[in-house]
C-alpha cells in the first residue's frame, strides 16, 4: 500500500495548535517560545513528518521572483570594521560565489561583524535572531580560533575553510592533502627533485598536519628524490628562511607568499637558482601554484545552509559534514617548464 503523507493539519490537530503555528515552527520562525517550537517539531518528528519537496521548490521559487523580499543569510566575519575582509583577495571570492549562489536559491548576504566596537557573540546572536535572519555563512576568521558565547540553536550555520576551530560547524574548504599531492605532481613533471615545503607549525597544525604529511609521503615513495627537511616554524621571518635555504638548497621551494617575497628581495633568481611553487594562488598574480577555487568553496557553504534551513535544521550539527571542493592547478614564469625526458614518467595523483 502507498505511504499515507501525514500532513502539517495532521500535526497541527495532535499538537492542538493551528496550522499557521506548525508551519511557523517548523521553518524555526520567531515570535514562539522555545519549548512550544521544540514540542511541535519533536511531534512532527515522531509522526513521520516530512515537508513536500514540490512546496519547497514552489517556495524557493516565489523567494526569488520578489528581488527585494529575499530571504537574508548572515555573512560573519570578525574583522573591527565592515568589509575589512575585502584586502583579502580569497575571501573576496569566496563572498563573490556565496552572493551569486545565494540569489539563486532565493536568499541574499548580509555581512555583521562580531568584531565591531561594542559588540559580543550574545548581542549579536540576539540581533540576528529578531532580524529573522535563519542561516550564517562564517566567512574566514581573521584569527584562527573559536566563537564562543554566540546562540548557535537558532540558527543553520557553515564556515568557509579552517580557520573556525570551534564549534564544529559544517565546513566547506579545498582539501590540503589534495593541494600538496598536486602541487609535487607538477614539480615532478618540470624535473625538480629537490623540493623544499616552507610553511609555519601553526598553519600545518591547523588544518591536520597534511602538508607534512604529504611532503614526507613524496620523499619516501618517490625514485630519486632528494630528501629536503622541511621548514615547520613559527619564527616566521626571512633570515630564519634564509638560514634553511642556504643550509638545504632546495631546487624549488613550495610556500605560501611571504617566502616568494623574501626570496626576490634576496636576489635569488627565480626560476634560474630556484623555483616557487606557491600554495594558495589568491595570494599572488603571476605565479605557479594551486587554485583553491574559493569562489566554489562560498557557493557551496551557502547551498548547505539553505538546505538546512529548508529542512529546518539548526543548531551545532550532531555530525559535521566536511565538503571537499576541488583545486586546480595554474601554470606560471616562476617555474621552468615541463622536461620533456620526464613527461612520460610523471605520475599522476592517485
């Protein structure tokens, strides 16, 4: 026999409220107390509930034919001033694909900054929660860290990238160990075989030691590898840099902008003496290096939190889910280019 669909009247009389009170609880709406919402979605819950897709879709829609009635998602940063973000070119991205995805799905950003003078994670929770703002995109912290004290129940949230160390939030971020195994399968193919990783402890911490983990993977699997001890520090400075370069003299060296920097002002000629292979590709133009695609990476942080909040889904997720996007490569003049006695043996990523 077919499913009988139990309706929202169904919870409606079981819960002994009116209609416009279930569907205003299940889509999380203000204006209930919380033990009335609970109780009507935890009923909701236990008779099999289950919001129609087509009304849904029907919904979305009508969302996006009134421009000026869009639903608003909270853009959140932690910077002292609005849009102090925007000097960071990879956020810039991010917020670029977050605000195209959002108006497709019906919905617009709003940035609050939980940094600006006077505010707090409390206050602005409380903000949010009476501006009927349902979904936070957490744009890349400033610092890397955690938001403690903000009313995380009320809303369907997700953070862009690894800089939000708790709660543990959906997160959406390029994965590391594939930025690494990429950027070595390249160098391999230009003939470097001594490649230097440079990155500082804190960094390589955060995000679960997969740069070095990758580097150490290369070097033992790898015929004919030199073995280059890598830089791990926080005494992140040039003569600290300089000092390992000239004791290991790697043929290329894989690092983040800063250590491109040093090295010209060093007057090591690059690709010549060295090559650099840069890890984020945002942080500088004109170099070889990886593509983070951070504009895919906002998009899909705010496809999660539309789809949670049209499931009505809100609160610190019980299991987080972890979206990989995926990088890509960008050729550049700060490597040589690609021997052809080692194009037939390049292997590709696993």
């Amino acid at each position: 026999m077919p499913e009988i669909r139990v309706a929202i009247a169904d919870v409606a009389r079981a819960a002994g409220v009116s209609k416009m009170t279930v569907s205003r609880a299940l889509r999380g709406e203000r204006g209930l107390s919380d033990d009335t919402r609970s109780r009507i979605q935890s009923l909701a819950d236990q008779m099999g509930y289950r919001p129609d897709p087509a009304v849904s879709d029907l919904m979305g829609r009508l969302r996006k034919s009134r421009v000026t009635g869009l639903e608003p998602l909270a853009w959140l940063t932690t910077y002292e001033k609005i849009g102090g973000w925007r000097d960071n070119p990879g956020t810039v991205e991010m917020y670029r694909g977050a605000t195209e995805r959002a108006q497709k799905l019906g919905f617009r950003l709003e940035e609050f900054s939980l940094k600006t003078p006077g505010m707090t994670p409390r206050r602005l929770s409380h903000i949010l929660y009476n501006q009927g703002i349902r979904g936070i995109v957490v744009a890349p912290l400033y610092e890397h860290g955690a938001i403690e004290g903000f009313s995380w129940q009320h809303f369907a949230a997700a953070c862009c990238g690894h800089s939000l160390l708790s709660p543990h939030l959906h997160r959406v971020s390029v994965d590391q160990f594939d930025v690494l195994r990429l950027a070595w399968a390249r160098l391999l193919e230009r003939g470097y075989r001594r490649v230097g990783l440079c990155v500082s402890a804190n960094d390589n911490d955060r995000i679960g030691l997969r740069w070095q983990a990758v580097n150490l993977l290369e070097q033992a699997t790898r015929a004919g590898i030199g073995v280059v001890p890598p830089m791990l520090t926080n005494d992140w400075s040039p003569d600290v840099f300089l000092r390992w370069y000239e004791t290991h003299r790697p043929d290329v060296v894989l690092s983040l902008v800063d250590v491109y920097r040093w090295m010209k002002a060093a007057g090591i000629r690059i690709p010549q003496e060295c090559g650099v292979c840069l890890l984020r590709l945002d942080q500088a133009k004109g170099v070889a290096g990886v593509d983070h695609r951070f504009a895919d990476i906002g998009a899909a942080a705010v496809s999660i939190v539309a789809s949670e909040v049209a499931a009505n889904q809100f609160g610190i997720p019980a299991i987080r889910h972890s979206v990989s996007v995926e990088c890509a490569w960008q050729d550049g003049p700060t490597l040589r280019s690609p021997s052809n006695t080692r194009r037939a043996t390049t292997l590709a990523i696993a």
